[in-house]
C-alpha cells in the first residue's frame, strides 16, 4: 500500500490558497504540522502565537466571531489539556467556527506523556456544540478539511503526518461509518490508526473462515448509530473496539452506551489503552506492549468465538515497509 509524505502540507496549501478569510495559526509547532510552505507562501495569513496555546485558542475564536476562519495547528495534547476553560468557554459555549487541528494523536508519538493524546476525545466529546473527527490514512488527511470547514461549530481533528498510509480512494465522509468488509461472526469498530493495524489480520480471518464486518470511524461525535445498529443485528458473537486511546471515553464508550441505551446483549470487547499511562518508546513497540496490534486483536477473535484459526505472524498483511525506518524521523517534533 503506497505511503504518502506529508499529505496534511500540501492539502492545506490546496484547501486555503483562494480562501482569503482562512487564517493560519500555530503555537511555535509550524514545520511539526506540516505548514511551513503555507506559511512561506502566505506569510500575510499566517500566525505563530508561541507557546500561548490558552491565548491562541481565545485569539481565534475572536476572529471567527469577526467572520474569518481560523485553523489552529499544533500537537493534539496541547488543544485539550492546557485550553478547556478556553474552549468551553470562548469557542463551544458562544459555537465559533474555530478549527482544532490535533497533530500526533494517542501513542502515534514516542514522547511519552507529556506528548501523547490519550484520553482527548474521552475529554472533548461531552463539551456541547463540539464535533470530534479523526483522520485514518492519506485520503481522510487530504479531504477532512473540506468537512472541517463545513460544520457549523468548534471542530477538533485527530491529524495524521508525516509518512502516511494511503488505504481508501474515496473522501472522508462526515457521520457516516466507512465498511470495509461484510461478515457475520464478529463486529469490529476501528479508528485513525487502528485501522491500518487490523487490517493486518482481518483478511487472514477471512481465509481462515472467520466472517468479520470491519467498520472503519472516523466521525466521533455526532456517531452514526444507524449504521453501527444495523451492522450489529447482522452479527452472532459479538462487537470488538480498537481504538488508539484509552478505552474509556472513546470509540469504546460510545459503542457501549448506544448498545445499553438501545438494550443490546451481544458481548463487547474494547482494546486500547487500558486505564494506564504509554512510555516513551517506538509505535510498533508499543502497540504490542499496551495490547494494541494486530497479534491481539487475532487473539480476542478466537477468544469471542471460542476458537483457535491456526494463524501465526507470518500470515499478517504486510501494509507498509517497517524495516529502516530512523527513530530520528519518528521523534522529530
């Protein structure tokens, strides 16, 4: 599968240079988001406001309430830890069209915790008027900004960078549940970078016999409970999650609440971070270590169902080249 570089660049070039109202603005992170070339041929629309994330987010939302289009661009962890009571209070509450883009979202960073985005969505998804995306390849990285720009509201968007996997040839879709295979033993939900993992192994499954409906999320809130509901009536065993985050609050707990809510008994098995904080280290390293890879979801397959496929690693889909890849490149912040 091919893997783009940097395609957030080059979209955002594309989707702002004739849209005189969109403003750029970064906190002293322009290259870390991939809009240095924006800001070198736009400098007239271009902001960096330094390390003021609180500032920066109550500065935008004063232009957006004067009719410009602010995209804050800076790491996903800075946009919800630091700024709350500024995003409740100047961007949500009065519903400013003010664009968060989150760069390096859940443990797609080795920085450990004061960089990685872990329990975001579990944060931003009960502030009223706040609409929750996240981008899961190239394609979603290059056409999310179109649907950003669309919403009425604050908008806050899990971005992808750097090397990217290009895995869907059709745009991101708002609300709307992307299927990726049809079956009937098992519903598996994945999001941003979960997606690319399981589909490591689901077309292993698939030729071990093993019939797997794999739905691929990228709208968190609002969440497309129909589609989610009818795909769920079709399945025998049972629902697994697996989300880059911790498991309560995200893709997990709002599957878990709409099954409640709608009194649906099937069983539910939620995979991510489990209650605990991620080390620094490499992403495949981690994945393996928090239970994240494709390695366990295989294993929570046979465990729903009661069954052992005989799969081993070498029948996982190799989706990209792993070997070389310089620790340099993946820490650069």
């Amino acid at each position: 599968m091919k893997v783009v570089q940097k395609p957030y660049a080059k979209a955002f070039i594309d989707f702002a240079k004739d849209k005189k109202d969109v403003y750029c603005v970064t906190a002293d992170l322009t290259s870390s988001c991939e809009v240095d070339t924006f800001r070198d041929q736009h400098p007239e629309r271009f902001i960096s406001l330094g390390m003021t994330e609180q500032n920066m987010v109550s500065f935008c939302s004063g232009l957006a309430m004067e009719g410009f289009w602010p995209f804050i661009h800076t790491f996903a962890v800075f946009l919800y830890r630091r700024v709350l009571d500024q995003i409740i209070c100047s961007a949500a509450y009065p519903n400013r069209k003010v664009r968060l883009m989150g760069f390096l979202p859940g443990i797609t960073t080795p920085g450990g915790i004061t960089h990685q985005a872990i329990e975001d969505i579990a944060v931003l998804r009960c502030i009223p008027n706040m609409t929750i995306l996240e981008t899961g390849d190239a394609t979603e990285v290059e056409t999310v900004l179109d649907i950003a720009d669309s919403i009425d509201g604050p908008v806050y968007v899990r971005v992808l960078r750097g090397e990217v996997l290009r895995l869907f040839d059709s745009p991101f879709q708002f609300n709307r549940l992307r299927l990726l295979s049809e079956g009937e033993d098992i519903l598996l939900l994945t999001s941003g970078i979960m997606t690319e993992e399981a589909l490591k192994v689901t077309g292993a499954l698939k030729n071990a016999g093993v019939s797997i409906c794999h739905l691929h999320v990228s709208t968190l809130k609002p969440f497309a409970e129909k589609e989610f509901l009818d795909c769920l009536s079709k399945v025998k065993h049972g629902v697994i999650t697996l989300e880059n985050h911790v498991i309560t609050g995200g893709l997990g707990s709002i599957v878990s609440e709409i099954m409640a809510e709608n009194g649906v008994s099937k069983k539910l098995t939620r995979l991510g971070l489990k209650d605990t904080f991620a080390h620094g280290a490499s992403l495949y390293y981690l994945l393996a270590e928090y239970q994240m890879d494709a390695e366990n979801l295989l294993k929570t397959v046979e465990k729903m169902m009661n069954i052992q496929t005989g799969i081993k690693k070498d029948n996982f889909l190799n989706t990209r080249d792993e070997t070389g890849i310089e620790l340099e490149k993946t820490e650069d912040l």
